[in-house]
C-alpha cells in the first residue's frame, strides 16, 4: 500500500494520520484520503480540483509532474508526501 504522509502544519485543524491506500494513480490515493477526512481536501485542493498554489506533493523523494490531473502512477509501497509551503522570514 502506498503511504500518505500529510504536513504537521495541518494538524492545527484536523487530524492528519499517514494514510495507507491501495491506490495506483496520485488522485485515486488523495480520493481515498478525502473519503477519511472530508475536510483535508480544501487544505490540499482548490475549488477545481487541481493543487492549491502552496501545496507541493512528493513521490518516492521526485515532484508530482502535473498540478491538475494528478495522475502520477504509485508503486505499492511508495512514499507520498503532502507539504504546505510555509511563509514568513
């Protein structure tokens, strides 16, 4: 199973397990996410569907390539890590 590890800055609002899915494609894992925790999807999705402008999600250590469609192919033990950027200085 795919591994879903969301930021800590999220758990100021909801909880954020690492979420286990069996899931070929990056969308059908962060749909599978959603279904547990309806309200982590407008954290991570805009209105559209496609990534907020200050999410970026890693695969086994590479950038997800497309921000929309999210179909990027998993592999059964991959590593998904869902990062909010953070401002401030």
């Amino acid at each position: 199973m795919a591994h879903l590890h969301f930021t800590q800055q999220l758990a100021r609002y909801l909880d954020v397990p690492t979420v286990d899915v069996d899931a070929p494609r990056l969308r059908a894992a962060l749909d599978a996410a959603f279904a547990q925790q309806p309200r982590l999807r407008g954290y991570v999705l805009d209105e559209q569907g496609a990534l907020r402008p200050n999410v970026v999600i890693f695969i086994d250590g590479a950038r997800c390539r497309e921000r929309r469609v999210l179909d990027d192919a998993l592999l059964p033990d991959s590593q998904v890590y869902i990062l909010q950027a953070l401002s401030g200085g």
